[in-house]
C-alpha cells in the first residue's frame, strides 16, 4: 500500500503545471544578454573574416593573371600585355591617385606593340571585376607589359589592394623588371601602403 501511495505522489510531482514548465522574465532576460554579448563579438570578427577572405581572392587573381601574362608571352614568342579593362574591349586610361583596377583586367597579345588592345590582336582572357576593394597601380602605370623572354623591362609597379570600408590590412602585390610578382604587407619602399578613402 505504502509503495502505491509513493508512486502516486512521484506522478504528481513528476507533472508540473505548464506554468511552472515556461521560461521566467528573468530567464528571457539572461538568454537576450548572452546572444547580444556573441553577437556582439562574433559579427565583425566575421566580417573581418569575409573582408580577409575578399583580400586574398583578390590578390590571388592578380598573381595568377600576371603569371599567365608571362607564361602565355613566352609560349607564343610574342608581347603580351595585363591592362586594366572593365569591358573586355580596352584599356582604361590611368585616373586621379593611380590606376583602377578594380573594374578587370584584360590579357591580350600585343602584336603590333602599342600597348592597346586592338581589333586585329588577340584576347587571351578576361578577369570579372572585384567587388568590396580598392585595386590601384603606381601612378602613371596602367598596364604590365611581358616581352617574349619573360621580362617586364619597363613594367615594374605596385599594385595595392584596400577594402573599400577600411577593414582589414591592406596588401600589395610588386612587380619587378624580371616580370616576377611577389605579395607584401608594405609598399615597395618598404613603408606603410596608402589607401583611398575609405567609402
């Protein structure tokens, strides 16, 4: 009898009312404030992340690109030029603070040697533009030439690469007159990389 009595009352309490089972106003609260205090965190560490990532992609593109120029040059025997193109069709012209590349670049055999991409010359490949980035050249630097021996005499330059809304460090990528590029956290004179505005 006693162990039926105990059973019973182990089923009452074991059934709390439904208003004992909801969440308390203190509860809700608490629960608010830790996913404020991680979002608070998480979210520009995961911006930063994206912006990091955007960066990388970036910079990756223009190196593949320019040893593409250089392959593609001493394969043909012929000059190849990388110019900054946002229709596929012709080079843009430098602007205020450098050149921008950001809009694409174009890979074409220059045959005729006047560093435009004309109608009768062949395009080699068309790189899409690059969204969330600054991407400037050395001033008066609009293109990098590629002579048949893998050379760019003549072509050396800094390119920069800056998020458009400051975040994350900017990055360089250096050309020499041996036509090889190498990536950098600094300018080619070893100081800090200056960026546009940030917008």
């Amino acid at each position: 009898m006693r162990n039926l009595r105990q059973q019973f009352a182990f089923r009452i309490k074991s059934r709390l009312p439904r208003h004992a089972r909801a969440f308390s106003l203190y509860d809700a609260l608490v629960t608010l404030t830790v996913v404020s205090t991680v979002t608070t965190v998480a979210v520009p560490s995961f911006q930063q992340l994206i912006s990091s990532q955007r960066m990388s992609g970036a910079v990756n593109s223009l190196v593949t690109a320019l040893h593409l120029t250089r392959s593609e040059t001493i394969k043909r025997g012929e000059r190849a030029v990388l110019c900054p193109s946002a229709d596929g069709r012709a080079c843009s012209d430098n602007s205020v603070g450098g050149t921008v590349w950001e809009r694409g670049y174009l890979l074409f055999i220059d045959r005729n040697g006047n560093r435009e991409f004309d109608a009768d010359e062949m395009a080699v490949r068309m790189f899409g533009a690059t969204a969330g980035l600054h991407i400037r050249s050395s001033a008066h630097r609009d293109h990098v030439t590629y002579q048949p021996n893998g050379m760019a005499s003549g072509s050396n330059l800094t390119f920069t690469f800056c998020d458009k809304h400051g975040q994350g460090a900017p990055r360089a990528v250096i050309v020499s007159n041996s036509g090889r590029p190498r990536t950098s956290t600094r300018n080619a004179s070893g100081g800090a990389i200056s960026c546009p505005t940030a917008s």
